[in-house]
C-alpha cells in the first residue's frame, strides 16, 4: 500500500520523538498525500527522499509552514487500473493471522424484531464483511436474547390467560407483554410472580421450558425472514439461553479471585476505584443476569476461537454496560492482549424527533423494508429505463434498491451519530445515497456492454503515451485508494468511511460521464482508456458496495 511505504519512508528520515500522521490533502493541488512536520526536518524529509526517489513518486513539495505533500506519478496511477481489472474484486483483499469475534444483531425474541436493531445488524455484517476481507477469520454470532427475566412475565401471562401456545405470535406476545406492564402498575405483585416463572424456567421446569422454546420458534420465524430479506448472515446464532449453564464455573471464578461480594442478596461487583457503578452478577433469588451471561459467552468464546480481537455492535443506550463487563474482564485476568470494543450507534430518528408510531409503539422492521420496496418501485415505474423491463426484473430491482437504500442511510453516517430517517434522501438518484451508487453501477456497466468488443484490449492498454483528462485524472486519483479505504473503514469500525469514498468516486465518474464521449472518443487509444476506466470504476463501486452489503444492478 502506497499510504504505508510514505509513511515507512518518513520515519526512517524523522527523529525518533517526532510523530506524524499521512493524510489526504483536503484539496487537489496539494498532491494525494501530504504530512505536516517541523519546517526544519520536513526539508530534510524531502531532500532525502528526493535522493531515492521511488518509483510510485512524481514529486514531492514543501508548503509553509511544515507541510510535505507527495504527488503520485501517472505510471502508478495506470499500473494500478491494469491491477484492478486484473484483480478484480480481490483488488485491495489482504491476508491476516487474526481472528475477530462480531456480536452482532441480537434482537430479544418474543418482541418483534424493531427498528432499534436495525443498525446494529447492518453494521454488524457491514464490518464482518470488511474484517474477512482484510483476511481476519472472522466469528459472526447473533447474541439472541432469549433469556431473563422478561420471560417469567411471558410464561405468567400465558398460563394466566390460557392462551393456545399454537396461536403464538410475536404481535401476540408483544400485546402480553404490554398487558402484564399495565397490569402491573396496580398490582405490582404480579411481578413477584413472574421472577418465580423465570427462577422456574432456569430451574429446568418442564412447563416453562416448553412456552418459551415455542416463543423462541415463533420469533425465529419472523426474524429469519428479515435476515433473508437483508441479506444477513451469521456463523453461529447462539442465544443467551445457551450459556445459562455456563454462568455457574464463572460465578466460582469470581468467588475465587474475590471479584465479587454478596450485597442484599444479590451477588454484584463493585469496581475498585468506583470509577463506575456496580454490576449485579445474580438477583437476590439467585437468576442469572444479563451480565453474567456475557460473562459467560466470554469465557466461552476465549476457549472456542481466542479471537485477538472482541467487537460488540450495540445501541449507545450499552454505553455503560459494556465498561463495566469489559472491565471485569480484566478483573479476572482474562483480557491479556486481545481487544475489547463496543461500537455504540446512535439512533435512528424520524423528522419529527422520536421514532416511533402514534401509539407510541416500537416501529417494526418489517414495516419499513416492505415501505422501501413499495416507494422504490413508484420510482423505477417513473423512470425511462424501466420500459423495457420485465415484471419478474421489476421485482428483483425494487428489492435491491429499496433495501440498498435503507442499508446505506444507515451505513453513511458515522455509527454514534443518531440518524434522521428521511425517505426522501434515503430513495433519491441524486445526492448521496445507495440508488445514486447502484445507478452509477449500472451507468458503468451499461457502457461497458455496449463495447463489448473493445474490452478485450484493457490488458494492452499503453502506459500514458496520450493526454489524460483532468476530470479522467482524478478518477485514476480515487479509485487506487480503495486498499487503504478498506483497512482505514476496518480498523476505526467505521464503513462510513467506505460510503464517503464511493459517493466521491461515484461522483467523479459521473462528471466525466457527461464531459466526454466514450465509445465514440476521437481514436481508438482514447476509447479504450475510458472504457478501462469505467470498467475499473464499475469494478471499484462494486467491491465498495458489496463490503457495506449492499446488492447492485446492471439494470435499473
Ligand atoms: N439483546 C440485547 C438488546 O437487545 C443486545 C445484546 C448485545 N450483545 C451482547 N453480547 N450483550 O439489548
């Protein structure tokens, strides 16, 4: 990677005190990289390098008052295009020894799967994605929440009303839930009666345990259908419920090490330096927490795969939550080296402020994804293209755009920032958004087709021996970039980062698009350079998009 070999050969000029980072200039003229020094050692820098002069270099140049800006040279610059058409969409893949672990997703079942969890499954996968392919093996897990207390009001209210478990569904399941919180507002002791069903349940109580498995499978069933309309994966979904006998070996652990101490029953911990609040390892009636099962997936996960490092993709509402946990692992000496990371997003908000119905219910997914297909379609039925196109195309499209749409909103902005859900930017073909990416696909594409025939000569393109737009010119600038987009998105958890460089790219193309002829430029040599580089741009969105999960079209 180019940004590395800048960035190796300054240190190997700079005092060892002195630190720096290479940025991209945040203007054109100031070349494709730049650092900023003291004066003094950024002339030295310069010299030196001059002296060898790498093969990538055109140029290097000193703004006062310290920075050093590096110019690529057009030779890389048309070496790199041959390598993505080469490569194609293993263009900027990398191999690793590491393994990462990605809780992602976890929904609690027996609630519909709402809005709120929408980010975190997008993100989730979007970073998944990325880990692989910087050649990390990467662990995928879906942390159901299949397990607590929640449960106890469930079973409660099931056995209380008599309801069929053959009718369950999740609507219903909600509507209990909601009940038994009113209900319990005048008779709060129905919430001693429900802890009681939840200790039963972890008690194995064959009753309780039937309920819940067919609460379990019927929220199932409605979730994997939002997995398959999303494109969602995971390697393993693993319920807190599986670690329910795996609490008890930890409860010990911390008993030993004397990490925890027995306060009104309960079992918690209290932080040496009370930097943070205590945590509670076991109710007063001896249940498990929600914390001490993370505990136990820990342990679990260490033993199972030793990832190096731990990602969590979880609402900010976790903040907290999760210093604690990450905390007690150190308590117990399991850290070492590995690295524990929660990546907190933000919110998603409506226009109005809160999101949510005018009953002031969660919003449901499911809802929000079939609103997306609808409102894509009402689009391509508007549009020129879509004459020609079959009932059965029509479908598939609608799908890709309208879940792209929605994916990409989320992915674009950086993930603890609340998002403003806005149907109008999230469907619109001009501006930042997944339809004016998958559009600018498409656009790509369809030249490419039409030249069939010419695109057999990308691999005897000439090296520069004709003038290079300006406009063609800061494409070549974009899109070698892509390798280090890619490791830059995976090691600050930020795909946004992706977003911002193929809506650049995206923009990039189209301006040339409009500017110049491309199968009938002025001589073949012409012709044949814009066609590799449309195709190089094609190749390029692609693999962006496919990192963010995001489908794309050679139609729309
Ligand atoms: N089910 C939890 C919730 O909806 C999120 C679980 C996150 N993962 C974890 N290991 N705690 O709030």
């Amino acid at each position: 990677m180019i940004r590395t070999k800048i960035e190796n050969l300054i240190r190997k000029f700079v005092s060892k005190e002195t630190s720096f980072s290479v940025v991209y200039p945040s203007r054109k003229e100031y070349g494709d990289y730049s650092v900023f020094l003291p004066l003094k050692e950024a002339k030295i820098v310069q010299e030196k390098i001059e002296r060898e002069r790498p093969h990538f270099l055109e140029k290097t140049e000193i703004v006062p008052p310290g920075f050093l800006n590096f110019y690529l040279k057009k030779d890389f610059l048309i070496k790199t295009l041959k390598k993505i058409l080469k490569e194609k969409e293993r263009f900027g893949s990398q191999r690793s020894k590491n393994t990462v672990l990605i809780d992602y997703s976890s929904p609690n079942i027996a609630k519909s799967f709402g809005i709120g969890h929408l980010r975190s499954t997008i993100i989730g996968q979007a970073l998944y994605n990325i880990y692989k392919f910087l050649g990390w093996r990467c662990i995928g897990i879906n942390h159901l929440g299949d397990w607590g207390t929640q449960f106890g009001k469930l079973i409660y209210q099931i056995k209380r009303k008599k309801i069929s478990l053959k009718s369950l569904t999740i609507d219903k399941m909600e509507k209990l839930y909601v009940q038994f919180h009113k209900e319990a507002k005048e008779n709060p002791e129905i919430e001693e009666k429900a802890r009681w069903w939840f200790k039963k349940l972890e008690q194995g109580d064959k009753e309780a345990k039937k309920i819940w498995r067919v609460c379990k499978k019927a929220s199932l069933k409605e979730f994997d259908r939002i997995y398959r309309l999303l494109g969602v994966k995971f390697d393993y979904i693993l319920g807190e419920s599986f670690y329910k006998d795996k609490t008890k070996e930890v409860v010990e652990e911390l008993k030993k090490k004397k990490i925890v101490h027995q306060s009104q029953g309960a079992l918690i911990v209290e932080f040496p330096d009370k930097q943070l609040p205590p945590a509670m390892i076991l109710k007063s009636d001896g249940s498990t927490t929600y914390f001490v099962r993370d505990l136990a997936a820990i342990k679990y996960r260490l033993k199972r795969w030793n990832p190096d490092l731990f990602i969590y993709e979880v609402g900010a509402d976790q903040t907290l939550y999760f210093k604690q946990l990450f905390r007690v692992v150190e308590l117990l000496k399991w850290k070492g080296k590995k690295r524990f990371v929660h990546i907190a997003h933000g919110l998603i908000r409506s226009k109005e402020g809160k999101f949510s119905t005018r009953e002031g219910k969660t919003i449901h997914l499911e809802e929000v994804l079939e609103e997306a297909i609808r409102r894509a379609r009402k689009i391509i039925e508007k549009s020129e293209t879509s004459k020609n196109l079959s009932e059965r195309e029509k479908i598939k499209i609608c799908k890709v755009v309208g879940i792209g749409g929605i994916k990409y909103q989320d992915l674009s902005s950086y993930h603890t920032k609340d998002i403003i859900f806005d149907w109008n930017k999230i469907l619109t073909l001009k501006g930042n958004s997944g339809p004016y990416l998958q559009y600018t696909y498409a656009r790509s594409r369809s030249v490419l087709k039409k030249a069939k025939t010419i695109r057999k000569n990308f691999k005897t393109l000439s090296l520069c021996n004709f003038e290079i737009k300006p406009e063609e010119m800061e494409i070549l600038r974009t899109i070698y970039k892509f390798p280090e987009v890619v490791e830059d998105a995976g090691y600050n958890f930020s795909p946004n980062l992706i977003c911002e460089f193929a809506f650049k790219l995206a923009q990039r193309y189209n301006l040339f698009y409009e500017l110049y002829p491309i199968i009938e430029a002025e001589n073949s040599k012409i012709r044949d350079f814009r066609l590799a580089l449309s195709a190089a741009v094609s190749q390029i969105l692609k693999n962006s998009l496919s990192l963010l999960g995001i489908e794309v079209l050679e139609k729309m």
